[in-house]
C-alpha cells in the first residue's frame, strides 16, 4: 500500500483504524475480474452518522436510497461498489439499490434501512444486484480494522492511485483518530464521475455537531476543488463518529469544538487536493487565491472563472506565462465595477500583471521560471474592495485530458 | 475569394457593397510581412452607426477609445488592424489608439473623434503605430466600394477562412442590401480572443433604430455562440445604415422595422455560426436546444452547461453517444424543482432521455449512427414548465484545440 499518497503533515505513515469500525472488501467482479470492487463498512451501534450528497437532479439511485435510509435511522453498514454507478436507469436502479441493502441486511441481522448504499462507476448499465449479492459473504469474513487500505483501492474507478490520509491529534490532553478514504474524478471524470469520500473518528459527538463540522469542512475542501464545475450523479461524503475513544464534544459551543472541527478540514482538504493531483492528464497542480473581495460568493467567482477557463489551463499544461488570459478571465468575472488599476495578479511570488495592464518589472524569463513548476499559485488581489478572500484548487488540461475522456468508453 | 464561406440563404455568391461605404485594405506588416493586416472603412456623411462592445472589466483600448468617439460624434472611419490587440499595456495603449485615430483624420482632414479604432491580435504587445500610420496612405488609396472581401481577410488572426454574408431583400417593395463581415474566436481563442463584426446596409434609420436593431440581433446571434462563456478584451460588433438606399425606417413603430430587424439577424446569425464552424479543432457544429422553460435564462443556463462541458464536447469529438454526460451536465445546471422523469433529451429526432434515466427504445447503434454526423442538434425539453426556449451554438473539443492552445505563443 506504499501507493497511498501522503505528505508530511498531517497523515502518518499509515491508515489508523478508527476504534469500533471494520472495514471489508472482495470481488463481485462487476467490471473487472482481478481486483476487489466492493468495500463494506461495519459501524459500531452508537455510532453518529452524517453525509453530503450531489446536488445533481439527476442523482443516482443509490443516492436517494442512502439519503432516506439516513433520514430514518443510524447506519449500522456502508456497502460502496465500484465499477457501476447505478445511475440513469430510472425505478429499476432504486430496486437494486434496496435490493443490494437488502442483502446486507440478511447477513448482518438488520434491518435494510440500517444500510446505505454508495456506487461508482459506468453510467446507464444496470447494477449487477446478483454478483454483489454473491461476494458479500467475503466481505463480511474480511470485516478488520486495519481494513482501510484496501477499501481504498476498492472504490478507484479510474483513480491511478488511492488516496487516504489519517490523523492523530491530541484534544484537551486526550488523543482522538480520523482516518479518511476518497476516490477522486481525476480533473472531471465521465460516466465515472463521482466524488466518494469516506471518513471517520473516534470521537462521540451528536448528529448536529457532526453537520456543523462536516459543512465546514466540505465548503473549504471539496467544493473549493474543481471537478470542472460539475456535481456528478453519485458524489457522496460521509463522516462518522463512532464515540468509542476518550473526547466527547456535545455541541459547537464545547471548546473542543474548534480544533476538532479544524483537524477534520484538514483531512478533507487532503482528499481533495489529493483529487485534483489525481486529475485525468493533470500535470500541474495549481491553487487559485482570491483575495480583497467584498464577499466570498465574488472571491469564488473570479476564482471559478480562472480554474475552469480551458486557456488558463492549456497554457498552464503548456508552461506559457501567458499573463493575458488570466487577466481576461478575472475581467469577465463578472465582478461589479472592477477597477482595474487596482488589480494585482501573482503567480508565485512573481507580480504579471498591476496598473492595467502586464507588471513594468515583468520579464518572460521569470515567468517562464515560474510556469515550469509542477505546483503554482495564482494570487489574484482585487484592490482593497474587501476582505474576503477564498481558494480554489484546480489542474492544468493537457492532450491526455482529450485522450482519456474521448476514448472512455471505447 | 472563394474561401468566403457560404449557404443556401441568405447570402449571395459575393459580397455587395452597400451604396456610400468605401473599404481599403494595406499591408502594415504589424505581426507577418506578406499579407494585409490593416483595413478602413469610409463612412458617407449622414450615416449612423451602433456597436456593442466586449463586457470584459479589462477592456483593449481601441474599445474605450471606440465607445467614447461614439458617444461623441457620428463616425466617418473605421480603423482595424489584425495582429495586436493593444490590450494589457495599460495608459499606453490608450495614447497609441488615439495615435492612429490622428494618423487617418490628418490624412482625411476629419476630427480624430470621427474615427472608431479597433484591434486583433495579440495582447500585452504595444501597438506599432509607426508601422500603422506609414500604411495608411496605401489603405486610403484603396478604398473602394468593392472592398469588403479583402477586409475580411485583412481581420483576421488565426481565422482559417474568411467569413462574410450579403443579402438583399424587398422591404415594401424596395430593394435593401446587408452586407457583413467577421472574424471569429475559433472556439475560443487566446490572447487573439476577438470577435469583430462590421455589417451595414443602406436603409436610413436614426440611431435608436439601429440600437433596437443590434440589441435583438447580438442577442439571438453573437451571444448564442459559446467562445466558452468567453469575452474577450477586444470583442465589438457595429451596425452601419448609409442612408443612400430606398428605404427609410424612421422609427421602430414603422411597419418595416420588423423584417428589417430579421434580416440584419439572420446576417448576424450566419456570421455567429460561421465563427464556430471555423471554431479552433472544430470537427464538429452542435445546436443546443432547451425548450420548455420557465424563462429565457433557465434555458440558458441550462444550454450553456451543456455547451461549456468538456466531457460533453470530447463525447462528441469521439462520436460517442455518451448520453450520461449530457444528462449530467442537465441535472446540474441549477433548475430549480427539475422533474427529471418529465426531461426528454434527443439528438437530432433520437431520443436519448426520458423517464429519468436512458430511453427504453434506445440503442448504442442508433446512437453512434447520430453522432457520426458532422452537425448535431441535443434538443432538451425540460418538462412542460413553460413556454420559453433558446438555442446555442458550439463546438466539440479535439486534440487540435489543446495543441492549438497549448503551443499558442510557441
């Protein structure tokens, strides 16, 4: 599992077990036949359970059934499979869906509602309920705490590597663990696309704690990541608390509320930036820095319009400092009565563009310095308007981003 | 001139000239030494003219210098050039448009204000208004009535063919002439990123006339086409009325408005699209149609994520009736209340989408058979939630459009 990528804060050298939760995988061989495509997580009772679903209309079946069963109940079982997205094949998905809960069910000596049910995969192929069924049993003897790892690689669809980042940290003097998994869209993924993050502590902490927490910790993660715009069918993360180590926090007003809720963004914006690293044909990793804003909702526009623009990313894949095109895009941005005297653009620590118009003290040479970096900032100053600021973190497109997503299905 | 493109309707096999308007074109060798890079325009006195200019914050300035003369003062000339963009220079770029305003009145003995400027090409390269002003006499010289093709020529920048349209139409029983010329954005292009059109007819109209008339036209032409959401710092349109021919439409009461009005569309319209067909690694020309909308701007909003999504325009570039993507890209345009079981989706007279997933008569064959086809309609019809409808105009996304973009400035 050396594959999993890590940094030198916060994860350690491997995935912590979260103390009460097991997690199993096998093979259903739903799309391949050589590797595991099913992950089954086993909850501890008591745990607390929360989620994020896409907010695409068109959400898949599995999405609809995960949000009503957690509506109604505490989740003793998360069953994720890869391979199969269950989407866009109207009622018949909803009844594989339960059918897949149901299966659980039987083995586990619950109730269906108990499961939720999470898929990734080729859109439009009806799920193969039976297959599933059938390899449940080998998840269910390979249930393990240490089983972390392999869930990661069990839920890759087009991923190259999996990703997973786990934390300990110390809380008023007691020790709490989070351990998350992700599978990513790469840069934006196709029928695959789908967002699929997994995470967990060992704290005990109300459901409303939690969704204060997991809210915080989405917007400054996974939203600030560009999966080009796009919310996919199936996008789904999950943060659990299973109460089962030394912290208690029992609402946001507790004072360990804070520094939970900051350890759990960390490890969200591990994932997700481990996502976009992960893009389909990235090879730049690039942060988008907006600030002086009057808002938060104008520092994301500008920054949006930056990260999705196509000629700020073949330019970037191409090492162009081409400073003209990401001045445009901040002046299409749609920010109200921009002055643009007062705009500064940054990459790095170079000044492009200030006064209206490229930096006097600019050179091709340093921008060119610049652009051959694998890892850039784009800081874009709107002139003392405000004092919000945001980041977006977004990849480069190059000719594999084409190739991948021409040929996806051939 | 054959490289001019042409259709069925409305336009004739050259482009007329429109009676009082002379155009010349020269060789200021601003960007190559071998061809025309400069042409003008010679306005008959009493003429009006409108323009529509880019809403990019940061503006070229030809631009201001364009809007401010023509709040000022009827214009006698217009002034192009291909190859720079005199954009990104900041007060200096301002000082050279002025420059070439001065180099043409001193020639033409006319105040500088009666001369609109306007620039293509590259940005962040200061003007070379030496080059400029010593070709002018030699534009001035060949300024003829007969002079519109070679103008389309001398505007353009990595325009692969030159793109004009003529008409001429009975209105109550007189003859009226449209003629106009543009160059394009490619599908979206770089630091080139202009869209310049130049189109006048000989009716006589006051300028509110002409405003009405260009508003309705733009928007049903030149903002239908996605240059990805895209506008650059140069974009203009202008709409000339002589006043030398039969008609005369002094208000848009008057009965003639109307087919007036549809006439300069459809010129309009036709240029839009040429831009696209001649889009940068286009192979393909796709029509966007969502109808059934609750307004105009949910329809919109809903052609454009379709129309600016990468995976949708690669799915297209491989002829790969990848119907999940375009559905996606529906659920997450931000229509409030979708009911996806009512959406039906069709390319051309397929249906692709209905019943909230993918169409039970549906086959992969029939689907591929479809999008081999060089120009594709993706109708959506968003469930009887009203009446409205629009359309938008793009293209697919090839490895020639990241090749072109990447290797740009190379």
């Amino acid at each position: 599992m050396t594959q999993i990528k890590k940094t030198d804060t916060p994860e350690l050298l491997s995935l912590q077990p979260i103390t009460g939760i097991k997690v199993g995988t096998a093979c259903a061989q739903i799309r391949q036949a050589e590797r595991d495509d099913l992950a089954l997580f086993e909850l501890p009772p008591q745990s607390t359970c929360v989620a994020v679903f896409t907010r695409n209309a068109f959400c898949a079946a599995p999405v609809t059934i995960a949000k009503q069963h957690l509506e109604s109940i505490a989740p003793r079982f998360l069953l994720i499979n890869s391979g199969n997205a269950n989407a866009g094949i109207g009622e018949a998905g909803i009844r594989d869906a339960l059918n897949c809960c149901e299966a659980v069910a039987q083995l586990a000596d619950c109730a269906p509602n108990e499961v939720l049910p999470f898929s990734t995969g080729v859109i439009g192929t009806p799920l193969p309920v039976d297959k599933i069924s059938a390899a449940l049993p080998n998840a269910f003897a390979a249930l393990d705490a240490q089983g972390w790892e392999k869930a990661a690689e069990a839920i890759m669809t087009t991923d190259t590597v999996p990703k997973g980042f786990s934390v300990q940290k110390s809380i008023q003097g007691q020790p709490i663990t989070i351990t998350g998994i992700v599978k990513g869209a790469g840069m934006i993924k196709p029928d695959m696309a789908t967002l699929l993050a997994f995470i967990a502590t060992d704290i005990a902490a109300p459901t409303s704690v939690l969704q204060a927490c997991i809210n915080q910790a989405v917007n400054q993660s996974f939203h600030r990541i560009t999966i080009d715009g796009d919310t996919s069918t199936n996008d789904a993360c999950v943060l659990i608390a299973t109460g089962q180590g030394e912290v208690t926090i029992e609402s946001t007003e507790h004072v360990a509320f804070a520094p939970f809720c900051q350890a759990v963004t960390d490890i969200f914006l591990q994932l997700a930036q481990a996502i976009v690293r992960d893009g389909e044909g990235a090879t730049k990793f690039m942060t988008i820095s907006v600030e002086q804003g009057t808002s938060e909702r104008e520092c994301l526009d500008v920054a949006h319009t930056i990260a999705h623009s196509p000629l700020v990313k073949t330019a970037f894949f191409a090492s162009d400092a081409n400073w003209g095109r990401i001045l445009a895009a901040v002046g299409r941005a749609g920010v109200d009565n921009l002055d643009i005297q007062a705009v500064q653009i940054y990459l790095n620590e170079l000044c492009i563009v200030q006064n209206g118009g490229v930096a006097e003290s600019y050179t091709e040479e340093q921008g060119k310095a610049v652009m051959r970096k694998k890892e850039i900032m784009v800081r874009v100053l709107l002139g003392e308007r405000g004092n919000h600021k945001t980041m977006v973190y977004t990849c480069d497109l190059s000719h594999d981003y084409v190739r991948i997503n021409a040929e996806y299905r051939t």
